[in-house]
C-alpha cells in the first residue's frame, strides 16, 4: 500500500523513489528480477517451429 507505482514505472523504483528501498536493493532486486525473465523466456519461441515439417519425423 505505501508504493505506487507511477504509468510506465517499475514497482522497484516506486520503492527507492519513497524511501522505501536503498539504491544498492533496487539494483539487487532488478538483477533477479532480470534472471527470473531469462528463466520464463526459455519457453519463448516461434510457434512456427511446432508445425509437421514434410519429409521429418519427430
């Protein structure tokens, strides 16, 4: 409730912005956070890449 983040702003840097968090657990904080996208993103792929291609078997 104490962050609000504003249109566009990141809830991390609404936190360093009140006070809430030091810059040092901001950078802390965006670097996980960073980590957890590659995570998620290792499941992005063109969907493409699913369709029966002729002449291949899976």
């Amino acid at each position: 409730g104490k962050v609000k983040p504003r249109h566009g702003q990141s809830s991390i840097d609404a936190a360093v912005e009140a006070g809430i968090l030091q810059q040092s657990e901001c950078q802390r904080l965006q670097a996980l956070e960073a980590a957890r996208r590659l995570v998620i993103d290792v499941d992005a792929f063109d969907p493409q890449t699913l369709l029966p291609t002729k002449g291949q078997v899976r």
